[in-house]
C-alpha cells in the first residue's frame, strides 16, 4: 500500500484487536489489499495456491490454449487480449479479500486521501471503525 499505509492499518487493526494481524502470509485467512488487479492475482496465486481442478479435462488444458474467449480480432488479425492492467493506480480504495475463496468480503473508499502521516493514521483508524461498525461490533 502507498506510503506504508499497510502499517498504520496492521496497528489499528491490532489495538482494537479486531482481527489476528499475522507477519507470516501463510497463516492469513484474508488480506487487506488496495488493488485486485492481474499483479495481485498472481501474488495470491503464488502464496495461496488453489487446489488442483478434479476433472482430469481441465488439468491438462492450460487458461490460454484454445480458448476462443482470450483472443480478440482486429485488422483482420488475431491477437492475444491484454491482461488486466489498470490505467492508474487508484488512492483511497481498500479491500479485504478471502484468500480461499479469492472473494471480496468488505470494500471501502477513503474519500479524502491524504498520504501524510497523521492523516494516514486518521485514515487507518476511520478504516477499523467502518469494519466493526459492519461487523456490529462495539466500539
């Protein structure tokens, strides 16, 4: 996250104890994230890999090959469809996904983003009361 606003977060998260903040991935059932795109995709994949598909069909056909869905035409020619690339990085937007189930489970918008710390802090802390509010936890 931008500015080390992961921090601010794991701190908050942790003094309101509203979830184990854990510094080893592998022993995380969700992530807090302020990007799903292709790059956090393949980090999830590489840390959390899903088990193998049972239908011996799908096991040997890779997500690339022969699928007519991956290919686009244009100018008469056939040409790989980009992967999913955003066109700016966007500020303020955060996701908790499930790591299982690759399942977006709680979003949010900061709508004044201010990456200085104090604000940051502001931020992290409106964050925790946002997720306990939903949670119907107490404050």
């Amino acid at each position: 996250m931008t500015k080390s606003f992961d921090q601010y977060l794991a701190e908050q998260i942790a003094t309101e104890s509203l979830f184990d903040v854990v510094v080893d991935p592998k022993l995380a059932n969700a992530v807090l994230t302020d990007r799903i795109d292709a790059p956090f995709l393949a980090a999830m994949d590489e840390l959390f890999p899903l088990p193998e598909p049972d239908d011996p069909e799908k096991a040997g056909k890779k997500d690339d090959e022969e699928d007519p869905a991956n290919e686009s035409i244009e100018a008469g020619g056939a040409f790989k469809r980009p992967k999913n690339r955003p066109m700016g990085r966007p500020q303020g937007t955060l996701f908790l996904v499930d790591i299982h189930s690759r399942t977006v489970l709680w979003s949010t918008y900061l709508k004044e983003y201010d990456p200085s710390p104090n604000k940051l802090h502001q931020q992290a802390r409106s964050v925790v009361l946002r997720i306990k509010k939903q949670l119907g936890v107490s404050p």
